[in-house]
C-alpha cells in the first residue's frame, strides 16, 4: 500500500497552476493559532513550487463546522495570516466560500509566484459527502493537483479523494511532507530493522485493537503504557482500583494478549503506577505495584515500568510510538511520557529510526523540546493510528505512481 507516488518535484510547474490540499486544521485559542506545526510542515512543498516559477493554491479544512456556510469560528484566515508570515511573501485570502466567484477570479488572476489559500473546505457539506460537483468546482482552472495533506490521509473527503478524480489525466502527485510520512509511517515500518519496538498508549484499547492485531508478529516487543494498559492488567485478573477500564472490552483484551503471545510478539505491561484518589492536579501520589487498592486510580506508570520500557526501547533499532504513557498534561503524571521519549533521543542516537505517531504524543514530546532529537514526528494522528494499523487511504489510491 506504500508503492512510491509520483512527487511534486518530478513534474514542470513553471506557470501551471498547483491547487494543493494541505492540513491547516491547526489548533486555536481565542482566534489565535497555539501550535503551527501543520503550517510549518507544508513550506518545503509550497517554496518547491514557487521556486520552480508555479501558482500555488492551497485548500485545507478546519475544525468540524456544521456545513452550512461560513462560521467565522472556523475561518482559515488566521492560518493565511501565519503562512505569509513564514514565506515572507503575501497569501491572498480572496473569499469566504472556497468555490464561489471571488475564489474563481482570485485563482484565475494569479501570477508565477503567487499564492492563495481558499477558505475552509468543510463550510459546504460537500466536502465530507465526497461529492463530485463540488469538486469539480475545486478542480477547474487547475493544472496540477497536489496532495499534501497527511493529517487528513485517513479521510475520504472530497478534496482528498473526488477532486483527484475530477483531475481526469491531468497529473495528481504527492507533496513533499505526505511523501517523507509514508516513507516513515509505510517503508521504514515495512521494513524495519530488529529489535522492532512499538510503544502504545492512550486512554482506550478499543481505538488500537486493530493497531495491536497488526503489530503482533511484527515487531518484537509491543509495549503499552496509559489508562489502555488497565483494560488488559484486569483481563489478567489484576486489580485496577479506581483507574479507567473499558469494562466492555476485558473479554477481548484477554483474547488479544493470548494472540500477540501466540504470534510471538513480547508484550511488555507496566508492573507499577503513580497514583491518586482522582486527576486534579495537587493531590498527594502513591506507587503501586500491578495490583492497585480500590480507593486510588492509576495515573503514570511507575518508576520501575519506566525504567524497563526505556530499557526495551534503548536495545531497538526500530521505534515507533503513539500514545502517552499517562496523564502527561498534568505533572507529575508527565514523568513516564518523559522517560519513554527520553529513551527514544537516546535510541535515536544510537543510530535507530524512532518515529512519534501525531496527535497526544506529537504534542507531548514537542512540549519538552525533544521534536528534533527523534527521526520522525508524524503530522496526523488518526492517519498515522490508520497507517500502523493497515487500513484503508482511499486518498494515496487515488495519485499517479511514481
Ligand atoms: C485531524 O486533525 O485529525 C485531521 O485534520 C482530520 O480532521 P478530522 O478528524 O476532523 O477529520
Ligand atoms: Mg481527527
């Protein structure tokens, strides 16, 4: 599923028109971006175009609007703001409606060099329902269409996947940040080098089921960190206390750890935790071994899981990670987190690939500075989660081979 895309930087962009579906689906705070590495991340693709004499339109959603119009909430202009701001270079912001006749002359008036980003994709309903009219509107006057979205490579929507299909023979291509993500996420996995590791995390073992079923025969050790871990300590007949545990899934749990036994997979839980009678801040911690008493609840794992997980991940020479080990938000419950990644500089180091799935964990380890000192750190959440677990990307499907 990871066969090489033709690129954006294997084709003449010299006064064509590139329309490129990026994911500036970044967070806000009172209007204000708070972490613009998404922005950042679609630069390289951007400057590769305009460097090479192209017109750079760029289309991306926002946030989940109802769709049915323009919510000034879930505007793209913050997003237009901060790009100008990093080319150094004006980002026409032309219309509220991505596809109405303000959009169309904007785009249609544009010269080498230039770059517009139209407003948020998801003000129509369109967007999500995939619809082929609607992208048939995104797709006229364009040249080239461009993909570098990989925040949003697990979605079918219509600038994903129909306005691709709208391109007829004209060329559709990867950009340069969805290319580095599937050489990460795709090649470097399905071809790892050994000892192979993935760390699992997160709050619920329903959403890495899949994940955990792929990963079993796969990679070496499968270690699992997080309020997850509770769910298979009580399928084991431990006790949890007060922790987090999808009641519902124990059953499946207990099949789920015979299966990655059966497939030879080590799977590594953690034998201690940091605790507390609830999650607010301040309260005073107590360590317990696996078994907790029933009036506390598990909220980072202990020292001496800490130490053994980063133990694993020192030996590997593959890593791939997503899912905090614990309440990382809230220290003290962050020093698990902090160890894993911790480990994962000094693996790196060693001269393994370590590569941070997007979401809670980019967050984290972006947040005690160690973003540089890993080999990857994925832009997208669900769509790494939907990588690692095989599923389907109707969206690579849909670019020409390389
Ligand atoms: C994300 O942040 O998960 C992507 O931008 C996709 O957004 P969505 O989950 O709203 O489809
Ligand atoms: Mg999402």
């Amino acid at each position: 599923m990871t066969s090489a895309r033709r690129t954006i930087d294997q084709i003449d962009v010299t006064d064509r028109t590139v329309l490129v579906r990026v994911d500036f689906n970044v967070p806000l705070k009172d209007g204000a971006i708070t972490d613009d590495t998404r922005i950042r991340a679609a630069i390289p693709t951007i400057q590769s175009i305009l460097d090479r004499g192209g017109k750079v339109v760029l289309m991306s959603h926002l946030g989940r609007p109802a769709g049915t119009g323009f919510e000034a909430a879930f505007s793209l202009a913050p997003a237009a703001a901060r790009l100008a701001e990093h080319l150094g270079r004006p980002v026409g912001f032309p219309s509220h409606d991505c596809i109405d006749d303000a959009a169309k002359a904007a785009v249609a008036a544009m010269n080498a060099g230039d770059v517009v980003l139209l407003e948020n994709l998801r003000f129509h309903k369109a967007e999500k329902k995939g619809d082929a009219t609607f992208a048939a509107a995104l797709a006229s006057g364009i040249d080239i269409y461009c993909n570098d979205a990989f925040g949003t490579a697990h979605r079918a929507d219509a600038s994903m996947v129909a306005v691709a299909e709208a391109m007829g023979d004209r060329p559709r291509v990867a950009g340069r940040l969805l290319e580095k993500e599937l050489q990460y996420l795709g090649t470097a996995i399905e071809s790892a080098e050994r000892p192979f590791v993935a760390i699992l995390g997160g709050a619920k073992v329903s959403d890495k089921l899949k994940t955990i079923r792929r990963l079993a025969g796969t990679v070496d050790s499968l270690i699992v960190g997080g309020a997850m871990a509770f769910t298979l300590l009580k399928a084991r007949g431990h006790t949890v206390g007060k922790s987090l545990v999808e009641a519902d899934m124990v059953e499946e749990a207990g099949r789920m750890i015979e299966e990655v036994a059966a497939a030879g997979t080590d799977l590594v839980l953690p034998s201690d935790f940091v605790c507390a009678t609830g999650i607010e801040a301040g309260l005073p911690t107590s360590v317990h071994g696996e078994d907790l008493p029933g009036d506390v609840m598990g909220l980072d794992i202990g020292p001496a899981s800490s130490a053994r997980f980063a133990e694993v991940v020192r030996a590997a020479r593959t890593v791939v990670w997503n899912g905090p080990m614990g309440l990382f938000e809230v220290p003290p419950y962050d020093a698990g987190t902090r160890a894993v990644a911790a480990a994962l500089v000094q693996a790196t180091e060693a001269g393994a690939t370590t590569i941070i799935g997007g979401g809670d964990t980019a967050a984290a380890i972006q947040g005690f500075g160690l973003g540089t000192k890993v080999s990857h750190v994925s832009t997208g959440g669900g769509a790494s989660l939907t990588m690692l677990e095989g599923g389907p990307m109707p969206a690579l499907d849909v670019l020409d081979r390389a």
